[in-house]
C-alpha cells in the first residue's frame, strides 16, 4: 500500500536534518505490516527493528524492511538504539509496553486502544508527558478525507447551534483473532474495539465537551450483560449526554447480520442543517461524506483513497520534525472515561 502525499508533506521529503529517526516495530501482523508499509513509502524514518514471536510474520514485515534487524522481544528491540516504536500487539501488552519505550526515551505510536481503562491510560499519557516524547494512537478515521471536510463545516459553525449526533460501526464478521474474545487481554468486545473510533471521532469533531451522563447495553450472543461483567459483548449501544448540548447516540457490534460486510456511519444535525460521514456500498474502506438541507444534499467528499496509514505517517513526519510531547493527545483520557462508563467499569 502506498500513502499519496499533498504537496507540502512531498516538500518534507527533503528536509536539511543530519538523519532519519530509527523506528521499531513491536508486532508485525496484518495491521503492523500495514502502518510499516506506510511508513516506509514516506522515507521520512528509517525502519531498523522488527520484533514478533510468530516468526511467519517477521518474515513477511522482513519483506518490507529487508535492512531491519529481527529480534523476538520488546528487550531485544528496546537494545537497538531507536528514535521510536510502533506497538501492535494485543490490547492487554499496550500500556505496558508503550511506558517500558517511553521511560527508555523512545516516542510511540500505538494501535488503539493506548490502553484498557482510563486510569491505564492516564499512566501511558503521564508517561510520555514526564518524558516528552511524541505519543499518538491509531485512530485513523480522523484522517479520511470525509472526516477532514465534516470537521471543517462543523468548526465554521454553518450548522448552527449542534444538537445531536448518531453513530454507528456494524462489522458483520467480527476479529479473527482469539484474544480479542478474552476480556482479560482486550478490555471488552465491539465497544473498545469499534465503538472506540465512533467515540473519538465524536469528542475530534465536536471539540472540548464534559460528559453529564453516559450509559449503555451490552449484549453477547443475544444475552444483555450486567454492568461491569467481564463478558465480551458482541453489540451494544449507548447514550451520551454532552455538557455543551448535544446528545449522542451509539451503536456498534461484531458478527450482526448487517447484509452487507459493515455499516459506518456519523452523523451530526444542527439547527441549520446536518452533515453525514458513511462508508460506500458496505466497504471496509471507500467513504464519503455530504452535507444536508432538509430534503436536499450536497456531496463534501467522495471516492477511494489510500488513507489506513495516515495516522501512521503524521506520527512519524512530527517526529522527524522534531517534535515532542504533544499534549493533544490528553483527549484519550476522556474517550477512555467514556468506555468505561459505557461499560460500568466507573
């Protein structure tokens, strides 16, 4: 896969620095192979570590990045002089692993969730804060183009005063790996996994906003879950009352019965209009976005592009700029405390 670089970023090809920041890689399944491959279309960083048990994996990543050195542990890839890590491995190892790379010097990048729980969370965040290095996590769908245009019609304040927004992330096939279904090493099912995208995007696009009241239903297998029971739900929705006004309502789950591969949605109504960001066609990967009036729309953005690494990229061309702790990323605290009040967990 490859990234298309706006002009600008094109320009930050060439940069007058003396070196490229050494980058490891602590899990290199699909989704790991993915963000190095981004990464390395850039040729912002250099990749010089790939660490994963499963040795078919190192392989593949190998593939990508002949010149990095395979190792098989975090110890091993943390003895590599680098600049920074990228961690995808399963949920339970994140916040962990991404404090042992922090403490050692190291930025992270890490696939989400950072963490389980908000007080996981806030350990990683104080973390990088104490040792100012450049901390992100994958949420991705920020940086759709869809995304990007919604966030511009919602900060010129054209919709008026905002009232309610709904989202929606159906997967009709679910994960395919078996952690994902032990609630001890993912934190929960389709909420943290799918939900957690649905609810950042939320907070990205609304801005600042204290959460009055949260609540929610889980279910597995048709059964609804007690609050704070240690079953990973398959569907669930939720509500969430904002202090500044909006109401927001969503749903999420694995395995549904979707007729289709998943449904993606956010949408966002004002009191002049609304705006609706939505995947093509049941596609894992093609969206658009539109703005409404009344009965009429107008389309802000459409068609396929190659946006899964973005985020990746944007860490890795911030850290070749130099930057350092980036107190943004503080916003993780209350998707977090969002969770886990969805999930009972406060």
């Amino acid at each position: 896969m490859t990234v298309a670089l706006p002009a600008k970023a094109e320009k930050a090809l060439k940069p007058n620095r003396v070196s490229k920041p050494r980058i490891g890689f602590l899990g290199v399944g699909w989704i790991g192979r993915n963000r190095m491959q981004a990464m390395a279309a850039t040729e912002w960083g250099e990749i010089a570590g790939i660490a994963d048990a499963v040795s078919e994996n190192a392989v593949e990543a190998g593939k990508i990045a002949p010149r990095a050195e395979r190792v098989k542990s975090l110890d091993e890839l943390l003895d590599l002089e680098l600049d920074g890590v990228v961690i995808a491995t399963p949920s339970a190892l994140h916040a962990e692993q991404a404090i042992r790379c922090l403490e050692r010097g190291l930025a992270v990048f890490c696939q989400k969730p950072l963490a389980r729980t908000k007080s996981e969370t806030v350990r990683v965040i104080e973390s990088a804060k104490k040792s100012d290095q450049l901390l992100a996590v994958d949420l991705s769908y920020r940086f759709t183009s869809g995304a990007q245009r919604i966030k511009q019609v919602v900060e010129s304040g054209e919709l008026g005063k905002i009232f309610g927004m709904d989202l929606v992330f159906h997967n009709a096939y679910g994960p395919d790996k078996d952690w994902f279904y032990d609630y001890r090493l993912s934190g929960g099912g389709c909420v943290i996994d799918l939900g957690i995208h649905l609810v950042d995007l939320a907070f990205w696009l609304l801005g600042d906003s204290g959460m009055e009241s949260v609540s929610g239903n889980l279910f597995s297998n048709g059964r609804k879950l007690r609050a704070a029971e240690a079953v990973v739900e398959d569907y669930a929705n939720a509500r969430i009352e904002l202090a500044n006004g909006p109401t927001v309502n969503l749903s999420c789950s694995w395995k549904l019965s979707a007729g289709c591969d998943a449904i993606i949605g956010v949408s966002i109504y004002g009191t002049n209009g609304g705006v609706k960001f939505q995947n093509v066609n049941g596609s894992f990967y093609e969206f658009r976005a539109d703005r409404y009036y009344g009965t009429r729309s107008e389309p802000l953005a459409s068609g396929s592009e190659e946006w899964g690494g973005r985020a990746a990229v944007d860490w890795l061309k911030r850290l070749t700029e130099g930057e350092r702790y980036d107190c943004r990323v503080e916003t993780l605290i209350q998707v977090s405390e969002a969770l886990d009040r969805i999930y009972g967990r406060e």
